[in-house]
C-alpha cells in the first residue's frame, strides 16, 4: 500500500516534508521523503577570509539512528507513528549542498496515534492469525425465512469467556463487526475475532510482544495445526485502538475458507483457560514455544540435519525449563559422591584432578534418555501411540542428538534420511503434546480429536514405513 502524506521529527513538528509511505505484508514500513529531513552534512569548521566570506568546512554527518517520525496521510486513520527508523538511501546534489530525497525504513508502524517512540506504554492488545475466525467458530448467525417473500439475516452477540493469567491479564475472544447500508445489490454483515489480552497494567511494545503477542501466536499455531500467519495487531492507545504494521505481518486469505474438522484443536476444545495457562508457561520456557509451534505449523524452512539438531535441543531445554525438581537421585547424595571423588584424587596431579571432578559437578541431573522418557510420559497422556515403542524411539532420538554433540555422523546415507525425517516428525508431535498437555486441556475432549486429525493420521502412516521397528515393531 503507498499513500502521500507529510512527516516530521517529533522535535521540529513546525518542519515538515511531503512523502510517500509504503507498508504491507511481509515488509517494513518505508518512508520516500522529497526532502531531506535529518541532515547530510555537518559543519566542521568554519573560517572568515580576509574579504569578509565565510567558508564552511563540510563532511558527511552520522545518520541518527533509530529515531521517531510523525506524520499525516490521506486515508483515515491519519496519524501515524514510524518508530526507529534508519536511512537507507539518500540522492543528493552536492555542489548545492541541497537534497533531493531521503529514504527512511521503520522497524514498526503505529496508525491512529502519534506516540513518542519505543518507550509508548499500552494497556491492552489484540492479535489475529490466519484461519482465526473459523477456529474461533463462534455462533450468532442465523436466517430466518417467514416466507417467499421475506428473508432475514439475524445477528445476535455470543458471550464470550475470559480467563485471568498468573499475573492477572485478561484473556478473551473480541469481535470486531463491520456491516454495509443495504443497496440495489444487497448488504452485509461480517465479523472479524481477536485474540484480546488486557488488565496488565502499562507495558512497552516490546513487552507486550515477548510476554503476550508471540505466546499468542503460539498456541493459535500449535492448536490449529495448520500455517497460521500474524494478519493483524493493535495496541490500545488510552481509549483508542492503533493498528500496527511490520514485516512480519500477513495478509489476510480470502480464497481458503476452512472448518471446525480442519483444524487440530478448535476453540471449543481447546479453551480460553488453556490460552492463559500457556502465557503462564510461556513465562517459564521463554523462547522454546515459538521454535516448536513455527516447525509444526510449517511457517519455516530448514535443512533435515538443522531441524534434528533444533528438536533435540529444545527437548532437553524444554525439560530443564519444566521440570527442574526431576533427577537421578538427591542433593545430599550427589554431595556426599563429590566429596568421595576429591579424596579420592586428592594425590592425583593436574589437570587430570580438575577434568575427572568436573564429570561429577552436576552428577545428580537426568541424563538426556531420563529427560525424553519424562516428555514421552506427558505427550502420550495426551497423544496416545505419538512414540510407537517408547523405549526403542527414546533410543533413537537420544543417539541422533549424540551424533550432533559427538561429530559421529557425516553425510547422510538414504537410511539416515528417513531415520532422521522420522526423528523430526515424531519429536514435533511429542514436543506439541507436552506444550498442550502442560496447557491443561481437557484431555477428554482433546484426545478423540487429535486420533481424527488427518494430518496425525498421516505422520503415522509415515512413520510406519520410515519407522517400521519402532512403529510397527513385530
């Protein structure tokens, strides 16, 4: 989308340049100046000659770096906010020193408001995805037909639920309805859901985004089951909502319409509750959530090997992050087999002394095969059967991670291919299974749907034939 507009520092709102403003999906706002509107040169020094002119010395100035724009634009809202934004080109005519255009890139876009950078604190913020509003799947539409010669579209609101998080968020669906005055040709009415967290308090942007936005994101992706993209955010502004724009968001699809049955846990099953509880665990896990809802939902690509390499390590971080009172036996026994070591190496030179007790330091912590047995015990409660024979997969992915941390495995032979495709498919449904699990879900509703989900049915049939030991053991 371009549209004109006139823009200028927050500092110097009595300067202004006219421009264009370019934003939509998948790219960074950008701002086409026909004037220059933070300066290229700078005076170095300055000297008098003897017949009284005065002769600047003039050198390239610093960029400022990540500063704030304003400005106006034709289309409502028209205020609007360019936050850090930095120079990525400049054409200038140097013998006048007068310049011709700037160009100025925003990490971030605010329509509806002029804020006074990236310290803005906001109350509230709603998100959509991709496919939300079939997976939202709520009621309130409904014809009535009284006779031939009269129909009518009935709309009446659903009440919706809410849920509280740990630190007292607000989590609910909100809808935003839009309708048309009835023409020649017809009318209509349309409804839009969001995904709306409030009651936090004041938070930055960035905040928000960490602890809110992108466990959002999250769950919708891990829930659906399908590539579910950001399409739209807004930040609440006092009483008014701005919308924001960014490279990372999607235009809306408008030529797949998807049902309940598509979808690998809709709203009904799934839960407001369970939404909650999943910004709570958020809090726990930090960044591990994104990295397994983004190679579930497809929205990535990367080779075989990366993929094994990230699983693997997210399994283990994802355990540690869980369930840090698990481990092989207790404090006061690991203690008392440190001190036994040092006695005995006490005569033994160095290095050797400092190598061996350094095996011993964390002796009490679950080996990487206690922490998959632990993540398998919860995905299956779950997802029954996600593993085929627990024992035999847990030995699979444990030796697979080895390869890694021990440079065993070079190339990959066609068997590895398919061992290794496995590994990764079957360690995105055990990760899933424990994300959905430690939610809190109605394991009652859940389980029945997922055994129907036709992308499940599909990796096991995968699994059968790239697995057949494990999945298919005789």
């Amino acid at each position: 989308m371009i549209e004109d507009g006139v823009f200028w520092l927050p500092e110097y709102p009595e300067i202004t340049v006219r421009g264009h403003l370019t934003y939509g999906t998948g790219q960074a706002p950008k701002v086409e100046l026909v004037d220059a509107i933070t300066p290229a040169l700078r005076v170095v020094s300055t000297t008098t000659n003897d017949d009284g002119n005065v002769v600047s010395e003039l050198e390239p100035a610093d960029d400022v770096e990540n500063f704030t724009i304003h400005g106006i634009v034709r289309n409502s809202p028209r205020m609007i906010s360019l936050i850090e934004c930095v120079t990525i080109s400049r054409r200038s005519e140097m013998a006048s020193a007068s310049f011709e255009d700037q160009v100025l890139q925003a990490r971030y876009m605010l329509r509806g408001a002029h804020i006074s950078g990236d310290d803005q604190l906001y109350s509230a913020v709603k998100v959509r995805v991709a496919n939300i509003d079939e997976w939202v799947g709520l009621p309130g539409f409904s014809v009535s037909t009284g006779s031939t010669d009269e129909v009518k579209l009935i709309y009446r609101r659903p009440k919706v639920p809410s849920a509280l998080t740990e630190d007292g968020a607000t989590v609910r669906v909100s809808e935003s309805m839009r309708r048309s005055w009835p023409k020649a040709t017809g009318g209509h009415i349309t409804r839009e859901c969001w995904i709306l967290v409030e009651n936090f308090g004041l938070r930055t942007f960035h905040e928000i985004s960490r602890d809110y936005v992108t466990p959002v994101v999250s769950i919708l992706n891990l829930s659906m089951g399908v590539a579910s993209p950001v399409t739209a955010t807004a930040l609440k502004v006092g009483d008014d909502w701005c919308s924001v724009w960014h490279s990372n968001i999607t235009e809306e699809a408008t030529s797949l319409s998807r049902t309940r049955n598509d979808f690998l846990l809709p709203l009904s099953a799934l839960s407001i509750s369970s939404i909650a509880k999943f910004l709570d665990l958020t809090g726990k896990i930090g960044p591990l959530a994104p990295v397994v809802a983004d190679a579930d939902s497809g929205l990535r690509r990367a080779t075989l090997e990366t993929q094994v390499l990230e699983l693997t390590t997210v399994a283990e971080g994802l355990h540690r992050s869980l369930y840090p009172e698990e481990s092989r036996f207790s404090k006061d026994a690991a203690i008392r087999i440190q001190k036994l070591v040092r006695e005995a190496l006490r005569n033994e030179p160095e290095p050797c002394n400092s190598v061996v007790q350094g095996f011993f330091t964390h002796i009490e912590e679950p080996n990487y095969k206690t922490r998959l047995r632990r993540l398998v015990d919860v995905a299956t409660s779950l997802i029954p059967g996600v593993v085929g024979s627990a024992d035999l997969w847990v030995k699979l992915v444990d030796s697979a991670r080895n390869s890694f941390a021990h440079r065993t495995q070079q190339i990959l032979s066609v068997e590895k291919i398919d061992e290794y495709y496995a590994i990764s498919q079957s360690l995105r449904w055990v990760l899933v299974g424990v994300l959905l699990a430690e939610s809190r879900v109605d394991k009652e509703d859940c389980i029945p749907r997922i055994q129907e989900f036709s992308r499940y049915r599909q990796y096991l049939r995968n699994m059968k034939s790239s697995l057949p030991s494990v999945f298919a053991p005789d």
